[in-house]
C-alpha cells in the first residue's frame, strides 16, 4: 500500500458538534414568521459552513472490486479528499488475513481505508464480505478510531448495517446510498428456487430498517428512487448521478469504419452478454463485426462456449479486468457500446462510454433509459430481444458519418449533468444537513 501526503484531521474542537442546520421558525408569533423582508435577511445570511469534515463512507464492496457500486466509492472518497475533507473508508479486506488500516491510492488520491477481516463467498467469482455477527464489532471500532461527523453507508447489507446501527446509537448522522437490488443477489445464495421469495422478503425489509435510520436516502436515478419507494416502506429518497470526469475520456470524433462493439461488466446473468452475443451472429458475415468484452465473472465459460456454438468465437475477445488505460483506450477504440443487462440502477460503464463519444444501445430496462435516449445518443431495445438489437446495431454501424457523429455528440452532451462535481456538492450539503 502506497502512502501520501493528506489533510490532517480535524480535532473534534475544531469540527465541534454534528452539522445541523437551524430549520425554519414554524411558530406564526415568531418574529421571522410575521416578516418576510427580516425572513429573507436571515437566509441571507446563512453561509455555507467551510470547514472540512471528518467522513466514514461504508463500503461493502470497494477496490479491487470492478462493479458500479465499488467504482461509485472509490470516486466519492477520492473526490472529497481533493476537496480537504478528512475521509475514511470502511470495507472488507482481500483475505481474513489482509485486514488492517491502510492509505491507499484510490483515483490518485491517498485515502485512509480501514480493511475489515473478511471471507471469499465461494458461489461469487471474487466477492470477498465481513462475517454479519461480527459487523456491530467492527463498526464499534471504526467509529471509536475515527470519531466521525457524518457517516455515509453505502449498502444496507453488512458493513453498511453494522455501521447504522451503531452510529444511530450515537447519534451520528447517517446517509445512505442504495446501489443494490435484492433480486441480483438470488444468482449466488445457492438457495433452491422456492426459498428465493423468502430470502427477497428478509433482505428487503432488512433494508427498510436501516434505510429509515438515515438522515437522507439516495439511489443513482429518479427511476431508481422510484423502485425503492415502492419496494420498502420509505419515501422521499434523492436521485444523485454517481457521476464521472468527462476529462478522463479521450473521444475520438474522427470519421473511420465502424465494427468495434464493447461491453464493460461484470459478467454475471442479469448482465444477459448472452442475448449481445446473439444479435453480433445475426450481423455476421454481413457485418465485419468484432465485439470486445471486460470485465470477468461466473458467466465467462459459459459465454465463451455460447460464443463458439454461434460460430464467432474468432470475433470475440474476452479480455477479462483491465487497467485503467487499457479500459480508456478500449473505450477510445471502440465505435458502439451495447449493454443488455436489465438490472441497472444507473450504469457507470455507459456513462464512461458516453464521456467516450461513443452511441450506446441498451435494453429498455429499469435506469439505462435515463442515459440511452432513443434515436438520439443510441437506441433502446425490448430486454432479451436479440433481433431487436441485431437492428440497433445494424443502424450504428452503417450510419452515414454524419449521423455517426450526431450520435457521438449526443452522448457528450447527455454526460454533461452526471459531472462528478455536482454530485460531490450535492452530498457534501447532505453531510452538513443543508437543503439540496
């Protein structure tokens, strides 16, 4: 682990108590109440407090892990380091034997990460997780080190648990980001099919407990705080963009041939690379098409053998988990981006791609409509529909140039409102409990 140069840590004089925000008078006999030009004098001089905090993000998936929530953190914690906030990550360990207090280089940045003894969940090709009976222990600890101002879980499911509940003891305040849909982990519980309803229920109203501790709730999209809403008993929650850097992608705009499609994922069923897969053996041979996956996952043997009974296997290239240039250049390379999944509750992958200049295809399903706007950046296709994507693909790659970079330019102007510093002004009002 490589060390750095970080702010100092606030004292706890110096960050004083818990970040609040004086409400407005409800009281008609207050003298704000009854005057609208001495109300509007007050707010007038609320100003935004400047002075650093002390921040524990929860994390139950975290570097090395490749998925959208671990990438979503990883940017989160970086980015409030630059901004001289004092940050600290709590997330499982590579190993039960690699656990300890690190600083770690997370997006350049040198972020304290306290690595938690964790175990390998064997049905899952690298997710590694804390014991659940051990997680108030840990969480007890963490706090006790760290002493923070505000903790910001990001899953309801260990570490974030445990962390909840034992800063609600102290009255920490707590928000929470829901990246998780309890359907996506029924692939890896080994549970016959009829216990697969009950399991749903626990780990949904699980999740309902915690989540009501929070000060504030937030999911990725409006689409995915509306399946929340209806899904446990909680409203109110906040769509904030996980958010990505335009400026560390390098779109190339200038005109060429078109035949590189990619995906960037795990490769897990609810990713459906399969029905991708398909619709390339439909185009072929009529299309020079190769198709480029990474990212890796249980899936993998089984799409290579799909892959080689569609008779394209000598098309397509696996290429596993990549460094970050190598995804950039991939993404720079490429000349569409095809996601199938329809579990997405934002899909950082297809922002990056967007913030690539490349059109997008996805399946019409759950947050990708929010990104992928029809006839515009890209297309939408009915989930599971092969032949509807064999179309959306043939439209991409024989676009004229014109169209093509009409596309392109779509897509550089969607990502504009996913930046990644709106999203870290949004939160940073969240942790001092100011209006967003």
């Amino acid at each position: 682990m490589e060390a750095g140069t970080r702010p100092p840590p606030c004292t706890a004089a110096e960050r004083g108590t818990h970040p609040t925000v004086t409400p407005a008078p409800a009281d008609p006999q207050h003298p704000l109440a009854s005057d609208p030009q001495a109300s509007d004098a007050a707010s007038a001089a609320v100003v935004p407090d400047p002075r650093p905090l002390t921040i524990l993000i929860g994390a139950d998936t975290f570097a090395p892990h490749v998925n959208g929530a671990a990438r979503f953190a990883e940017r989160l914690a970086a980015g409030l380091v630059a901004r001289g906030h004092d940050v600290h990550v709590s997330a499982p360990s590579d190993g039960h034997r690699n656990h300890g207090r690190f600083v770690e280089q997370v997006e350049g940045e040198p972020v304290m990460v306290h690595r938690l003894p964790s175990w390998r969940w064997r049905p899952h090709d690298w997710l590694t997780f804390v014991l659940p009976w051990m997680s108030k222990h840990y969480a007890r600890r963490v706090l006790d080190e760290v002493a923070p101002d505000i903790v910001h879980i990001q899953s309801h499911i260990v570490i974030g648990r445990g962390l909840a509940r034992e800063a609600r003891k102290r009255g920490i305040p707590i928000v929470a980001t829901n990246h998780v849909m309890a359907e996506n982990i029924i692939d890896f519980t080994t549970l016959p099919p009829l216990l697969d309803k009950v399991f749903l229920k626990l780990a949904w109203d699980d999740a309902q407990r915690t989540l009501k501790m929070a000060r504030a709730v937030t999911t990725p999209t409006r689409k995915a705080a509306d399946f929340l809403e209806s899904t446990i008993d909680i409203s109110g929650v906040i769509p904030i963009s996980c958010g990505i850097d335009k400026a560390n992608y390098t779109p190339d705009l200038t005109p060429r041939a078109h035949r590189r499609v990619l995906f960037v994922g795990r490769l897990t069923t609810e990713k459906h690379v399969d029905v991708t897969l398909q619709a390339i053996a439909k185009l072929v041979p009529g299309l020079d098409i190769t198709f480029d996956v990474i990212g890796d996952g249980d899936q993998r043997r089984h799409l290579e053998q799909l892959a080689a009974r569609l008779g394209i296997a000598d098309r397509i290239s696996f290429r596993g988990r990549v460094s970050e240039d190598e995804l950039r250049a991939a993404y720079t390379h490429a000349d569409v981006f095809v996601i199938s999944s329809i579990a997405e509750l934002q899909s950082i992958a297809t922002m990056e791609a967007m913030a690539s200049g490349l059109p997008v295809i996805g399946a019409d399903a759950v947050a990708l409509p929010h990104l992928i706007h029809d006839a515009e950046n890209g297309y939408l296709f009915p989930p599971g529909d092969a032949d509807a994507l064999a179309d959306r693909l043939r439209r991409v790659l024989t676009a004229s140039d014109d169209e093509y970079l009409r596309m392109q330019q779509a897509s550089l102007d969607g990502v504009e409102i996913h930046d990644i510093q709106k999203t870290l002004d949004t939160f940073e009002k969240l942790y001092r409990g100011e209006p967003v």
